[in-house]
C-alpha cells in the first residue's frame, strides 16, 4: 500500500508541523520564497526529513535567506558554508543558491515574478524555471511550486489542511486559459520521492516538497 504525506506525516515532530503549517500553503515574502527554493534544491537526493531538521542551520548560514545579502557572498562565505557540518556541504548547491539569489535580485520581486507568470502547468513551469534559473529541474522546480500554492497536489482532498489552504485561495485555484477552469487537480504531481519514516524506518514514496 502507498502512502501519501497526508497519511503519514500527521504527528510526527518534523513532518507533521510543516505538513499542516507550511506545506501547500501560499508564501508572499520573497526571502521565505528564496528559502524553499535553497531548500527544495537542497533535498536533492536526500530525503526532506534531512532538511527539516537542518533548517534552523541553513538560516544562520544564508544570513535568514535574506536575498540582497546572499547576493554578496564570496569566496570567504563559500569556504565557511563548505566547512558547515550543519548544512549540506555540497558546492554546486551551494553555488547554486548565491547564484540565483543574484538572478532574483535581477528579477525584482519573487512574489511578483511567479503571479506575472501564473498560471502555467507543471510542464511550463519547469521550462521557466530552468530558463531562469540553476541546478531547477523538473522535480526540484515542481515540487518547489507544489510547496508554495502555485501547483495543486500537495494534499489529499480528504486532508483537513486542504480545505484550509483551498480558503486562502493558492495560485493554482485561479483559472488557467488551456482548461478555463483551476488546473486539474494531478497536475502538479511529479515523480514521487522515497521519504525515510524515521519511527520505522519504512520508505514510502512523496509526491512534492
């Protein structure tokens, strides 16, 4: 039996905020927005229980993810993070974020860029972003836009948090011009991601971020 985040993730200490706080739900701040993408990017190949519980550690590395700041790190601020056993010490993620905090900083406003853009299926999102963007292929730029309201799919319409969320009306409610109507309610759903039950240590597959 596969289980979605919904199933799962209700009650336990990492998973369980986030799914019912943070996960699906629409983000305006641009700094907020530049932290889950530096995130999203950051589970690659990892599972997202790791970088929920590095999270604390990559605000303090990435000065809060505050965009204008990341922009002016250097060599020196390369070496620290590379140094950071709290973090993922991985250079091109590491580049990869001072890099497109400069690209955002080029952009003007995240918040606004992303409802310029809206709304876009999943397949030319991740034409966008890769365009626009580094190291955002088509899971990380999917489940990045899943986690913040722009795709649909990040709950289970049975999943309380969904009503929640559906009252706040995220991106993916509005109209697309392809359909005339919200994008379908799979249309944000990419390739499932092994997530590591840390009570059983069970894999079980995860759509989104």
């Amino acid at each position: 039996m596969t289980l979605s985040y919904c199933d799962f993730a209700p009650g336990l200490p990492f998973h369980g905020p986030y799914h019912e706080r943070e996960y699906g739900f629409p983000i305006r701040d641009d700094d907020r927005l530049f932290e889950r993408l530096v995130l999203e990017i950051n589970q690659a190949g990892l599972s997202w229980l790791t970088i929920l519980k590095k999270r604390d550690a990559f605000r303090d590395a990435f000065a809060d993810f505050d965009i204008a700041r990341v922009t002016r790190f250097g060599a020196r601020d390369r070496q620290r993070l590379l140094r950071n056993s709290d973090i993922i010490r991985n250079r091109l993620k590491i580049d990869a974020a001072i890099e497109n905090a400069k690209r955002l900083m080029a952009l003007g406003s995240f918040a606004e860029w992303l409802d310029q853009n809206q709304p876009r299926s999943k397949d030319e999102w991740v034409k966008l972003f890769r365009k626009s963007f580094v190291f955002t292929g088509g899971e990380i730029t999917s489940s990045f836009l899943l986690s913040i309201g722009y795709l649909p799919g990040a709950h289970e319409k049975w999943c309380p948090v969904y009503a929640k969320i559906l009252k706040l009306r995220p991106p993916w409610s509005r109209p697309h011009p392809a359909f005339g109507h919200p994008l379908p309610a799979n249309a944000g759903r990419g390739r499932s991601r092994e997530i590591l039950l840390p009570a059983c240590g069970e894999k079980v597959p995860r759509s989104g971020g």
